[in-house]
C-alpha cells in the first residue's frame, strides 16, 4: 500500500530517506546542534519543502485535500534523555496518514562517538491502526529497514513509549528509560521535555548558540537536499503510476504492496499471504493463478508462484521457466507443482522489494493475470 498523495510521498522521503542519510553523512553534529537551540524545525521544513515541490512537479501524484498545515512547530524535539552512556533524542513529525509514514523519529547514540553508534528509528503507522500500535522501525546506514513488531496498543502511541522501546532494544532489556539496570551503581537518567520547557530551552540555547549555529537560509537547504539526492544516485521520490492497484499495475507497486502486507501480517502473528487472481490469459486457454508466502521466521519467507495448470489442461512452456529460476526459484516437480524457493533475506525490506519486483515481473510476463489482486491472510 503505498500513499499516492504529495502529502504521503513528502512525508515518507523526508523521514524515511533525507533525514537519515543526512544524519549518517557526518550531519549528526550540526543537527544536534540544532535541535538544542531549538531549530531543528527550520531545518526539517527546508528538506519537507524541497520535497513537495520535487513531488509536485513529477505531477503523478494526488494533492490532498485537507493534508494538516506543515510549519517549523511540525517538528518538536519530544524528548531528550540521557541513558548511562547514550543519548535518545526523539522528535515529532507531521500527523502520519498510511504505513509507513512515521509519528516520531528518533536517534539513539553513544555520547562517546556520536556519528559512529548512530541509530535511526521510527515509530510507524501499522496498516491497521485501529486494530494494531504502532510499529518499531529502523533504517540502517546502508539502507536496509527492520522492523521490530508494534510497541504500543492501537491509539496509545507517545513519546514515551517510542523511546522505551528503543531503550529496550538497544539495551537488550537491561535498562529502562527512567530506571535502573541491573548493575545497582548505573542509573539511566531521562529528561522528557514539555512544549513550555521546549519553548525556553530553545530559545536560551539559541541565544548562547547564536555564535556557531549557522543561519539556514532557503538556498542552503535546497543545496544540501540536492546534494544528499545526487549521493543516493536519485532526483527525487520515484515515480509510480497512480490509479487503483490491479494485476496489470507496475510490478514496484504491487511489490510494495504485498511487502506492507507481509509485514502487517508479521506484526499480527499471522504467517500465510496469498496473492491471487482470478483470470490470467498468458497460456493456451485462461487459468486462475497465485503468488503465496509463508513467514517461516525473521530471516525466512517461503515465496510460490502457482505451476501446476493440469486442471485447465495446460502447462507453463520449459522455455519460460528461467524466467523464474534466474530469481532463485525452484522447477515445478512431481513433488511440488509450482516454483518454490525460501527466500533467506526476508529482514531486508529494500532487498525484498526489489526481488519480488522482478518476481511479479516475471509472473505477469508469463502467466498475464488480469483484474483485481485478491488476498487471504491467515
């Protein structure tokens, strides 16, 4: 499921791809700085704006109607806690509207080399918020996302929270935001901050940072965002058709859309995903088909794509199985119609993503289904 809106696709390239590279491109100093004299705001805006107008003119997606009004107070410093030796810092976002986008990001890293320990965390829409929290995400330096379940009940997700969760995970447990841990001589000491405390902090840290906090003027932030663009190799948000998602969608879509799915499943204790549809004319005469997953563990997804047609009648030519065993898969045996394989990387969202593009690719070049994708999760 992917957020066809300039809104949706702002709000996902700024926390999910922007921030975090610029963090781990040796920004981490200067964005601290920033954020104790209270002008992360600015900053954050500078990249959110450059990025709506980047969205806006790929013209591919949808202006929201009503999207909430987007300002320097859009992006509060929540939280800054210090924990034995590391630091948490925690800051808010722009209400999100669909998975992924994220309610809080966070950056978590030992006090003693700040730039080298960085860890970038979001709390994540789930793709039922009414049914599951909040979901523990963290993108790494190479771009990889993990993804850590829900850390809150649906409706009660807070500032608080995020960071106990990262503080759990980070710590493996061993401390707790306002703590102890299990060495009685080691305290965590967390310093949660309310908007009035924000307010002054802010404005006293910008006064005695005034000297050496640079004065970020819309030209500076259109240049670090085009540099950080040209360092990834890319112009800006990819482009992706609009419309209702089908069969006969780009195969990027529907990968993304299953990939969401798989991972609500995942977070729901559910294991089995189903993609099927009912009509799909690249053989001899029409056949229903299915792409099916099954979560065998964290590392571990099972992927089928159907292989058996002797129902209908007819089978899929040998001279388009490479198609599919070029991505891993396995023939169709006596003891397993279809093309199988465990696929090992499943933690990886960016490898999965690409991967199965290439896997429904291959199943739309050859079996051609057509109409609505429907799905069965168990």
């Amino acid at each position: 499921m992917i957020d066809q809106t300039d809104y949706g696709q702002a709000h996902y390239w700024v926390f999910h791809r922007l921030l975090p590279k610029t963090l781990w491109d040796d920004g981490l100093e200067q964005f601290l700085e920033l954020c104790e004299a209270g002008e992360q705001g600015e900053f954050i805006l500078g990249s959110w704006s450059e990025s709506l107008e980047v969205v806006r003119e790929i013209g591919e997606f949808e202006k929201m109607r009503g999207a909430p009004k987007v300002s320097e107070r859009s992006f509060p410093v929540l939280l800054d806690a210090e924990v034995d030796e590391h630091r948490l810092i925690v800051i808010g976002a722009p209400p999100p509207h669909m998975t992924p986008q994220a309610r809080f990001i966070a950056c978590w890293f030992d006090t003693s080399d700040p730039q080298e320990t960085l860890r970038y965390f979001a709390a994540e829409l789930s793709m039922n918020p009414e049914v599951f929290g909040d979901v523990l995400g963290e993108w790494t330096s190479d771009g990889s996302h993990r993804n850590f379940n829900t850390f809150c009940a649906p409706g009660d997700s807070s500032p608080e929270l995020f960071a106990s969760a990262i503080v759990r995970l980070c710590t493996n447990g061993a401390v707790t935001l306002a703590g102890r841990d299990a060495a009685p001589s080691r305290e965590s000491k967390a310093r949660p901050r309310t908007p009035d405390d924000m307010m002054a902090a802010g404005m006293q840290a910008a006064q005695n940072a005034l000297a050496h906090v640079p004065n970020l003027t819309r030209d500076d932030v259109r240049a670090r965002v085009a540099r950080r663009a040209r360092a990834q190799g890319e112009k800006g948000p990819s482009s992706r058709g609009a419309g209702q998602l089908t069969w006969q969608s780009e195969s990027s879509r529907i990968a993304a859309d299953i990939v969401g799915r798989l991972r609500a499943a995942q977070s729901a204790g559910q294991s089995v995903v189903i993609a099927s549809a009912e009509r799909a004319t690249g053989l001899r005469d029409a056949v229903s088909t299915y792409l099916q997953f099954k979560i065998l563990n964290k590392k571990k997804l099972l992927t089928e794509v159907q292989g058996d047609y002797s129902y209908w009648g007819v089978s899929i030519q040998s001279r388009d199985w490479p198609k599919f065993t070029v991505l891993g898969f396995s023939s169709p045996s006596s003891s397993n119609g279809n093309f199988s394989i465990v696929y090992q990387d499943f933690r990886d969202d960016r490898k999965l993503l690409d991967w199965l593009t290439h896997t429904v690719s291959a199943l739309q070049e050859v079996l051609a289904p057509e109409g609505e994708i429907s799905y069965k999760v168990f």
